[in-house]
C-alpha cells in the first residue's frame, strides 16, 4: 500500500479494498452495484437504528 493511502481516511482504505477484492473476482459490474444497493440500504438502516 503506497504511504499516501495508508495515511488515508479510513473510508478511503474501505473502498479501495473493496474495489481490490470485486475485481480480483472477476463479478460484472452490474451486479457489483446491485449489491452496493443492498449493501447501503442495511448500513443505512443501521446507522438510522443508534
């Protein structure tokens, strides 16, 4: 990881992990933000909840 990422924010760091591990799986784009949709939705019911 070169050094201006790992002084990133956090959520910086997220979302380049993520990016690495759906595009080292070969999962068609579509798909991939079908996913994202749901993925928001359960994190934003959460947040909402506390």
């Amino acid at each position: 990881m070169s050094n201006s990422l790992n002084q990133a924010p956090e959520h910086i760091k997220l979302a380049v992990d993520l990016i690495m591990i759906l595009e080292q799986h070969d999962i068609a784009p579509e798909d991939i933000l079908k996913a994202l949709e749901i993925i928001k939705d359960d994190f934003e019911k959460k947040l909402a909840a506390n």
